[in-house]
C-alpha cells in the first residue's frame, strides 16, 4: 500500500510538473514571432494557415508569419546556410513544414531540436497507429509533431472513367484505350515522384530492398520493373511523354478542361475539396489501387537555431488541438486528414472529425526509405529528362 501511495504521489508529481513546464512555455511564447515555413502551392493550403495565424495571435499573443514555400528543400538549405555562417541561435526559421528527404537531411546533420513532439498537451489525442514517430523508414526521434495524413490518390470523372482502374496493368490498358488522356507530374515535383514509388513498390520483385537506402549493387535489378513499364507507358500519354505537367494543381486543370482523364494527388480528400470549390467538375471523385497506395504523415519541425522554439512549440500543439484538426479536414477548407485518433477524443469533438473523414480508403503502403527519392529522381532524369 505505501508503495502504491508513493507511486501514485510521484504520477501525480510528474503530471503537475508537465503541465507547470507547459505553462512556462506557452508564458515564453507570448509576444514572440514565429516564422513558419510551409509549402504554399495551393490556396486552400494558404487561406487555413492564415486563419491559424489569426488564432495564433486572438489567443495564445503570437505572430505567426507565414512563408510561402515553392519546396521545402529551399527552407532547408537556408538553415544549412545560416548554421554554416554561425547563426546557431537567430536562425530565420523557426518552423518547418517537412518530411521524407528534407527531414533526413536536416535530422543526420544536426539541425533539428529533438525530444519535444511527444511532449504536446495534444499529443494524448494522436493516432499512435499512424507512422507518427518515423519519417520514411527514419526514426523521428521526437524532433517532428504529426500534422496531416497524406495518401497518393487518383481523380477521375465518372463521365470518362466510370469504373476505378485496380492496379497498374489496368492503368497500362486504360492508357492504350485513352492515348494522351494519362499523365503524372514531372520529377523532382513530389507527386511524381511518389508516383514513381507508388509503382516500384508494386512492380518490383524485392520491395523488402526499398525499406533501406539504395545498393548501388542491386539498384538496376530492384528497379528494372519499374523502367520497363514506364517505357511502354510513356508513348501513350499527354503529349507521347516527352513533356510532364509541372505539378497536380496543372494536371487538376487538364482534367477540368477535359484534355486529361486523370489527376494525381497526396490528399484523398482533394477531389471532394474541388469539387466543393467549383475547380474541378461535380462527377470527379478518386480512387486507389486495390492492392493499397503508398502514403505518409506530414510533420512541423522546429530548426536548431530557432530564438523561438516556445512560440513553435504552442503553434505545433494548437496544429494538433481537434478543432484545428477538424477545420484543416474540412473539404469546403482544406480536406487534409487528420492524425487525431477519434477514439480519444470527447463525442461530440470526435463526432465533428468524423464527419469530414473521407472513408473507403485503400490500404496504405509505407513509403520506401528517404534515400530512394533522390535515386529515381536522378535515374528518372537520366532516362526522360531530356527527351
């Protein structure tokens, strides 16, 4: 019984002291200004952000600036430059929208503040069944708050593709049925290159030998599926294959106007938030392989020479509050998906969620390690990038 006592005094103990080391930094925090680095390619994506700058500022007194990304691996060489030049405590960002090659290369060199995602007030709601503490196969390490889902993602139109096209052999015939009607972004823009994964990982006779980084020894006889099958798929599509849209938002466009069949997205919820604005027709909708498409979790990070981190800390927990996560999955706001787990949730906020949780998903493929993205990124080039 004493030792119950004692155990039960010192959980309490550590509970006071989590939410008194909480306070102390949401007491830090106010009047700081946090520069948020984020991808900016897409209004909805931008329009959400600004209203968690305004929340930001009405309730916890932080200025939340945003910083329109192009790719994240701008952001990325700046901190690596700034840290280069000395500037270990006044970097100029001080959060960072990140996953997957860009994390890797900030965590392997240092440049990450590790050990506080886990410790958020909101991360008790987080769905733990979610890759929330590994990025790419890379152990996160607690150096990335969970934000988002993400899942690759057809769109078509009932009016030209009435029935979802179940793997990659049915995508092959539907191209030669429909020539010029199938496209994918061009690498290094990361629909695309998921894309690329999302076949390897399907076609490839070793998918174990994605889970690690490339062999030099064995790359050509891991990959040689995926190059066969884009040489017979690249005559049959949008202009014979010798030129790419330069991103989903372009191929959504072609799709509305009719001269694509097909779009590409890493948000399930993508074709219901479009269709909701009007930029993409009412019969689109979107699909998956049966056999399951690669996904991930989007992730904030916080840079090592960030002067702020407090302030990033209380923006990374609000990103995580169910009402934060509820209006970012919204399709008339966003449509991204949550990582909250419902089940954690009071009802009435988990019911809230649920109602804009897109259901009847594919299963989702973990995506291969960090280090295969630069590798087809540079043999794709080699092989199409000219052409």
């Amino acid at each position: 019984m004493r030792f119950c006592a004692f155990l039960t005094g010192l959980l309490l103990a550590s509970s006071s002291f989590a939410a008194d080391s909480w306070q102390d930094i949401q007491h830090q925090a106010r009047g700081q200004t946090v520069w948020f680095n984020a991808w900016g390619g897409d209004p909805a994506v931008n329009r959400y952000l600004d209203w968690v700058s305004g929340e930001m500022k009405s309730h916890y007194a932080i200025t939340l600036k945003i910083v329109h990304l192009a790719d994240a691996a701008d952001a990325v060489k700046r901190i690596q430059t700034e840290y280069a030049a000395g500037r270990k405590t006044n970097g100029s960002v001080d959060l960072l929208w990140v996953n997957g090659e860009n994390f890797r290369t900030l965590k392997e060199a240092g440049l990450l503040q590790t050990q506080w995602a886990q410790t958020l007030p909101n991360w008790r709601f987080v769905d733990t069944r979610k890759p929330v503490t590994e990025d790419f196969s890379l152990a996160t390490d607690g150096a990335e708050s969970p934000w988002g889902g993400a899942q690759l993602t057809f769109i078509a139109r009932h009016a030209t593709t009435p029935t979802p096209l179940r793997d990659t052999q049915a995508l092959l015939e539907y191209a030669t049925r429909h020539p010029g009607k199938v496209t994918y972004p061009r690498p290094p823009d990361f629909t695309g290159t998921a894309f690329l994964e999302q076949l390897l990982l399907t076609l490839t006779p070793q998918p174990d030998a994605l889970k690690t980084a490339p062999d030099t020894r064995t790359f050509a006889a891991v990959t040689a599926p995926l190059w066969d099958y884009l040489d017979t798929l690249h005559p049959l599509l949008w202009r014979e294959g010798k030129d790419f849209p330069p991103s989903p938002a372009r191929m959504d466009a072609l799709l509305a106007s009719g001269n694509l069949n097909l779009s590409l997205t890493f948000n399930p919820a993508h074709a219901r938030q479009k269709v909701a604005s009007g930029e993409l027709p009412a019969d689109s909708y979107s699909f998956g392989f049966e056999q399951g498409m690669i996904g991930n979790v989007h992730f904030v990070a916080i840079p090592a020479n960030s002067a702020v981190s407090a302030g990033a800390k209380v923006v990374a927990n609000f990103l995580l509050s169910p009402a934060a996560q509820t209006r970012k999955a919204d399709p008339a706001i966003w449509g991204d998906p949550s990582v909250l787990d419902t089940r954690k949730l009071p009802a009435a906020e988990a019911a809230q969620l649920n109602a804009h949780t897109t259901g009847g998903l594919p299963n989702m493929l973990a995506e291969p390690h960090a280090a295969w993205v630069n590798a087809l990124e540079q043999e794709w080039l080699r092989r199409y990038g000219t052409r």
